[in-house]
C-alpha cells in the first residue's frame, strides 16, 4: 500500500469527530441485544402459542401427539401427519357412510369407487378363481341395490325418477361390467388352465339364475307400480323395465356361458355331464314357473274385464292359447335333452339349453307388459272413481247449502 495512503488513513483514526464514543458504543450494543433477546422470546412465545392451541382443540389426542418437550423443529413436520391423518380418517369416514347407500343416495358413486380401488389392490395378490368371485360378489350387490332403491321410491313418483336414472346410468352399467369380467375370466382362466372351470362353472351358474330371478321381479315391481296411483312418468318406467330385463337376460347368458366353457375344455368329465343334466332340468323348471306367471296374468286380466279395452281382451286370449302350450313345449324340451344326454352330445344339450332359455325369456316379456297394461287401467279406473266420489259430494253439499239459504228466507218473509 503506497505510503501517503497509509497516513492518511492514520489520521482519520485518530480524528475524534470520526471516532464513536466508547461509552456510546456500549449503550447501543446493549440496547441491541436487548431488541434481540426480545423478539426471540416473541417468536418462541407465539410458536408455543400454536402449538398450545392444537394440543387444547385435538384435547389428549393431540398432547400425545405434540408433547411439551418437542423441538420447534420437529413440531411443524408432526402438525403436518396430524392434518395429513386428519384427511384420511375424513375419507374412510366418508367411504364408511357410504356403505350402506343405494341408487339416488349422495354417497352412492363414492360406494362404487371405493369397490374399484379395493379390486385393483387385491387383483395383485388374489387367484383367477377369487377373481371371478370377486366380480360375482359385486354384480350382486349392485342387483341387491336396484331391488331396494325401487321399493325404496316406489311411492313417491318425483324421487322414483331419480332413482331410475342412476339405475340406469349408474348400477346397471357397473354390474354389467362385473358380468363382462367375470365372463371373461373365466375363459382366460379355463384357457390357462389356472383354476378349476367345473367348480366355477357351477357357482355361477348358479348366482346367475338368482340374480335373473332378482332382476326379473324388480322389473315386475317396476311395472306394476304402486296400486291407486299413476305413472307420472311412463316413458321413464317403461324404459327401466327393459333395461331391467336385459340385464336379467345378460345375467343368465353369463351363467350359460360359463357351463358351455366347461364343457368345451372338460366335456369328457362325468361332473360336466351332471352339471348340463342340472342347467337344462333348470331351465325347464324356470320355462314351467314363467307359464304359471303367464297363468296369473290371464286371471288378472280376466278379472279386470270390464275395464279392458279390445286390444287387451285379444292379448288375453293370446295368453291363454300359451299357458295351455307350456306343458307339450316343456315336455319336448326334456325329451330332446335326454336322447342327446344319452348320445353324449353336450353342445348340442347347450343349443337346447339357449333355445328353452329363449322361449321362458319371451314368457316373461309377456308377463311384464301385460301387468303393466293392468295396473295402469286399474289405476286410472280408481282415479276416475275418487274424482267422481269427490264431484258428487261437492253437488251434495251445494244442494245442501241452497237448501239452508231457501229455509232462511222463508222463515224472514212469513216474519
């Protein structure tokens, strides 16, 4: 550093007007540190202020979980699992109110994805046949909750369309995508030869004609509507009980179906014989139940008569000429089914098995409409007599009224 550089910088030095007072400097640094001291108490004061407030809102739960001793550090991080646990506790408890809602409830659709998660979580560890079950299970439950949101609705019209179409939209559409995986896997499974097709075969044969049988008498219900009251949306019911019977309809295609699986890859095995021997004494039986329906339908048209039109009286008779065919069609059935039995001809007993299923299928098409074409003329027929109840008695009070007002007037003049 050049020399008149260093002098000068000496003389500043020791210049007094530069130099702070030593006593001055002591007073401020003091009165720093004080400042200082002060505002790290605040913020240690304010943070144990949160933290006081979390421990009195979340009461012993939260002094566990944010205990006196913890570290300003470590609280925020703590703080953050409590919120975090908050949310989830706030989720399950939302996904188990959920459990018990049916088509037309707030929580329905969280109920649906909820199931959805829950397969794709144990699809990783769980067999082909679990699977299948799996997909059985849930078609079921969406069947169990058409049947009760419609008994649920079924006296009040305007909630009545809502339900139908979350019915529609909503149910239907989730338990048919349970029936197509179910299908599905069951001849992937029969394919890989990674469970036991027979057993499978079996089980759902049998959920299928249950749920068909469920299916079929919510669309009945459906139909017939509440006794004394119209439909004030036909269109609507109309619609839900096709698709009702559609999905009754694709239920036991499923049930057929997986059968027809295990004959194609285990033909060969007395088990499958018994089990075809089963579907078709099956389908006889369900052809026979829905020719008694028909019965039941032709003696409530009969009885209704008087307020039929024409055009039902004719489908009346048509009823009838059906219910009579029903034996001699169900006794060919078995008779076919028995002479290919014995020949061992199992896929042909199937084609049978599709064409007695066809026939019952068309029965109980029949027996839906037809209720249906009884209730409504049962219904407007007793509208019509409340109305004219109600007009008469509105004329007999005016009568009885002119009657008083004319007595009065007499008794003023005779006065």
């Amino acid at each position: 550093m050049p020399y008149d550089i260093k002098e000068q910088l000496k003389a500043l030095k020791e210049n007094d007007q530069l130099n702070p007072d030593r006593d001055w400097v002591s007073k401020q640094r003091g009165l720093l540190l004080q400042q200082i001291k002060g505002a790290s108490k605040t913020q240690e004061v304010s943070a144990q202020n949160v933290f006081a407030k979390v421990r009195s809102g979340f009461g012993q739960f939260g002094s566990m979980i944010l205990p006196q001793g913890s570290s300003l550090v470590m609280r925020p991080i703590m703080t953050m699992v409590l919120v975090i646990g908050l949310a989830v506790g706030g989720w399950i408890a939302t996904v188990s109110a959920s459990y018990n809602s049916l088509p037309g409830d707030r929580l329905y659709k969280v109920k649906l994805a909820t199931e959805k998660v829950q397969k794709a979580v144990t699809d990783i560890s769980i067999s082909d046949e679990e699977s299948v079950t799996e997909h059985i299970e849930r078609a079921k439950r969406r069947t169990e909750e058409i049947r009760d949101a419609v008994k649920k609705v079924k006296d009040d019209p305007k909630k009545k369309t809502k339900v139908n179409k979350v019915i529609k939209e909503v149910a239907v559409k989730d338990l048919k995508e349970s029936l197509d995986s179910a299908e599905q896997e069951i001849q992937e499974m029969a394919d890989n030869e990674s469970g036991d097709v027979v057993k499978m075969a079996k089980e759902v044969s049998e959920e299928m004609s249950e749920m068909k049988k469920t299916l079929i008498e919510v669309a009945n219900e459906t139909s017939e509507g509440t006794e004394g009251v119209s439909d004030d949306n036909p269109e609507d019911t109309q619609e839900t009980v096709d698709i009702m019977g559609e999905t009754a309809r694709a239920a036991e295609e499923v049930g057929i179906n997986a059968v027809a699986t295990a004959v194609d890859k285990k033909g060969e095995e007395e088990e499958v014989r018994e089990l075809v021997k089963e579907m078709v004494g099956e389908k006889i039986e369900a052809f026979l139940e829905s020719a008694d329906a028909l019965q039941e339908v032709n003696d409530e048209l009969e009885s209704a008569e008087d307020l039929l039109s024409e055009t039902t009286h004719e489908a009346s008779t048509s009823t009838v000429s059906k219910v009579e065919d029903a034996g001699d069609v169900a006794e060919d059935f078995a008779e076919e089914a028995d002479q290919l039995l014995g020949e061992n001809k199992l896929n042909e007993i199937m084609d049978v098995v599709r064409e007695v299923t066809q026939t019952t299928n068309e029965t109980e098409a029949v027996v839906v409409e037809v209720k249906k074409v009884v209730a409504d003329v049962v219904a407007k027929n007793e509208e019509f007599i409340l109305e004219h109840d109600a007009s008469t008695e509105q004329s007999i009070d005016e009568v009885d009224s002119s009657d008083g007002q004319s007595t009065t007037g007499t008794v003023e003049v005779a006065e």
